[in-house]
C-alpha cells in the first residue's frame, strides 16, 4: 500500500504492539508515532491522518457559497447533493488559483511518481527548475484567466528578459507550462489549456560535428579518460549520460560488441558494434598488462567530465557543438555504411527518421573514409579521478 509522504508504517520488535506509525513534523506541526497490534489498525489510523491532511488542503469557501451550501442543507438537499456541490465548489475554488498552484500540485504528483519509480530524478529536477520562472511573470493571475497571448508574452520575456535560446523556451512553455495546464484540467480543475494556440519562438537548432582532423587533435590533446569519452561517443554514437553507465566488463572483444544497460528515461538497452577505429581502442587497452576493470569512465562524475572536456577544448582551440559526439557518429555512420536501418539500431532509435532529421548532417564519403580512419596511437593510462583510486597504472 502507498501511503502519503512523509507517514510510514513499520514493523518493529516489539511484541505487544508491534506495527507503528510514523507522521513527520511537517503535516502536524509536531512528530507522532503510535504502535498498534495488528496491521489493520495501524492502516486505519494512516488513513484517519490522510483524511485529516486532505481537509487541511481544502481551499476555504467563499463566505456566500457557505450560505447556499447551508441553505440547501437546513431546507430541502440530501446530504449526497450537498457532497456533490460542495465538491463542485471545491474545483472551482482551485480552479482560480495561480498557475503557481497549479505547478506546486503537479510538482506533488510528479514527486510521489518519482517514488514510485514511474518519472525519472531530472523529471522532477527540470519542473522544479521550470516552476519558478512561470511563477515570476503570472503572479497572483488565475490560471483559469491566462490566455494564449499570456503565454505567447511569457515566451518572449524568456527570450527578451532572460535571454533563453529558442529550444530552452520551448521547453519551458511548451513541455513544463503546458503538462501543468494539462494536469489542471485531468484534475477538474480547468477546461482548457492556452498553451496550444499560444505562438511561440521556435527555431530548429543546427546539428554540429565533428571531422576527422578536429576529432584526431582532440584526442592527441586528451587525457585517458576523455580519450574514452570520444571514442565511445564518436565512434561508438553513445549519448554522454550511456557512456558513463557501461564498463569494460561488457566491452566482448571476440563478439565485436558492447552492451548498453538500459536505464528508465534515460537510454535503451543495446548491443552496439564495435567499429574499426574502438575495437582497435579497446584492444589496446584490453590486450595490456594492466587491463582496465570497472566503468569506462571510472565512476567519474558529469561535472569531471565537463571540465576534462574544457581543458581539450582549451589546448585545441576547437569549440565541441552540443551533442557532437553521437551527431559525428550518426552523419558519418550513414554515408560509410550505407544502412539507415543499422544506424538508427546503434544509436538506440526506432527508425531511421529520428536519425535523418535530428542527427544527421551532410558528410562527404571521402570525408567519411577518414573520419573512419582516426586511431588512438597509444591510449594513455588513467589519472586519478578526485577521491577514487586509479585501477590500474600502464597501458600498452
């Protein structure tokens, strides 16, 4: 049984009473704990605490509203049409909340999702990033009063006051914004969500590679890790968060392959071919005196990476677009190989159609011939990852 935040129910040692019930001080105002005897006893009492924090989220009636309610109460109504309106009323009060109520309530669901293992830790982080934006500009508005040039004025304070890209305003209004309006009316609080018709800033970000030559001076400038990072990513079409969830102990050298482990709205479990350019990596590696063991980026943090990642920009004097690194693999991957369909399965999409419109630029197939060409003279051995030991010293 799912039970509301912040009360829990356990079992302890006790033999009297051994089922107790835990409620955090923050519904209450104080911390309570009672055991019972048996299971249900303690399930009741949870449900009674449940009741009685439902009634104090309860938005209060406007003071004629109560008249009407007592009106029909002490007349002529039924006690299940009373129920009925005072429900009724209830929605419509919520109904003219700000859109910051609105997100604090989808916050809540999401945050309860997240326990249940249904939405990912970024899900719940982006809305809580998101959240406070919307609240600046609306204010103390009813979310029921925004309109569609509302949102299409939020979008431009985004863009004019805060000087968001247009990919960045997108997902503030029509992915964050729009889930809360669309959560209000699945609740029955609203009707109808502004978003739709709202016109927003839109322009479709320009895909970025990587060629060979810029590819093989960043690898020459890299330290062991990042020497990892670009081949895995490059020649590997790995997005950065899956390279980080592989270790060598699923690099199959006599399979020609590595495994991908899936991840929850993260990335599809996969087999991937080893190409020419890290199967050669790898071997080298594998094939030391010291093979290294454990994950490939040695449980290094997205931070580590980011800074390693600055510093071969910085002795190249090459800027890396966004996502270069599986966008390189993709443009390059399909003018070599020439199999669409094969692309899209190493990359971990259903179809090729993502791979075309989203990853793909225009390569050359001589371009692509040497790009397919870049090797890893001699991989270098590990430095110590900030409060890790290195595994393994020397690399052949």
């Amino acid at each position: 049984m799912n039970y509301v935040k912040g009360i829990y129910l356990k079992k302890t040692k006790f033999e009297e009473n051994p089922w107790q019930v835990n409620v955090d001080k923050k519904h209450f105002g104080k911390r309570i704990r009672e055991r019972f005897k048996t299971k249900a006893l303690a399930e009741t009492a949870i449900l009674k605490y449940e009741n009685k924090l439902r009634e104090k989220e309860r938005v209060p009636l406007d003071p004629e509203i109560h008249k009407v309610i007592a009106g029909y109460q002490n007349d002529f109504a039924p006690d299940e049409l009373r129920e009925i309106l005072e429900t009724a009323v209830q929605k419509y009060m919520q109904g003219k909340g700000t859109i910051g109520d609105m997100g604090d309530r989808y916050l809540t669901s999401k945050e309860k999702a997240l326990e249940l293992g249904a939405v990912s830790d970024k899900f719940v982080y982006d809305i809580k990033i998101r959240l406070p934006k919307a609240k600046a500009f609306f204010g103390n508005t009813a979310a029921c009063d925004i309109t569609s040039e509302m949102v299409t004025d939020y979008a431009l304070w985004l863009k004019e006051e805060l000087g968001f890209a247009p990919t960045t305003i997108r997902n503030f209004v029509k992915k964050e914004l729009s889930s809360i309006f669309h959560y209000a009316i699945n609740s029955g609080f609203l009707t109808h969500n502004p978003v739709k018709a709202a016109a927003i800033v839109h322009q479709k970000p320009k895909v970025g590679i990587l060629n060979a030559p810029e590819l093989q001076q960043l690898l020459d400038a890299s330290c062991h890790f990042m020497q990892v990072w670009f081949m895995f990513g490059a020649f590997g079409g790995l997005r950065s968060s899956e390279i980080r969830l592989v270790s060598w102990e699923d690099v199959d050298l006599d399979e020609g392959q590595f495994y991908v482990p899936g991840k929850k709205n993260v990335c599809a479990e996969r087999y991937v071919d080893l190409t020419p350019p890290l199967k050669d990596f790898c071997k080298k590696l594998l094939e030391s005196d010291n093979p290294p063991e454990g994950m490939i980026m040695g449980g290094m943090t997205n931070a580590s990476i980011i800074r390693r990642r600055e510093k071969a920009m910085d002795a190249t004097g090459i800027k890396i677009p966004r996502n270069a690194l599986r966008h390189s693999f993709a443009s390059h991957h399909l003018v070599h190989f020439n199999s669409p369909n094969t692309t899209a399965a190493l990359m971990g999409h259903v179809g090729p159609q993502q791979t075309f419109t989203a990853y793909r630029r225009a390569v050359k197939k001589s371009q692509a011939l040497i790009y397919w060409n870049v090797r890893v003279g001699k991989p270098l051995a590990p430095e110590p990852v900030e409060g890790r030991k290195t595994r393994w010293l020397n690399a052949a």
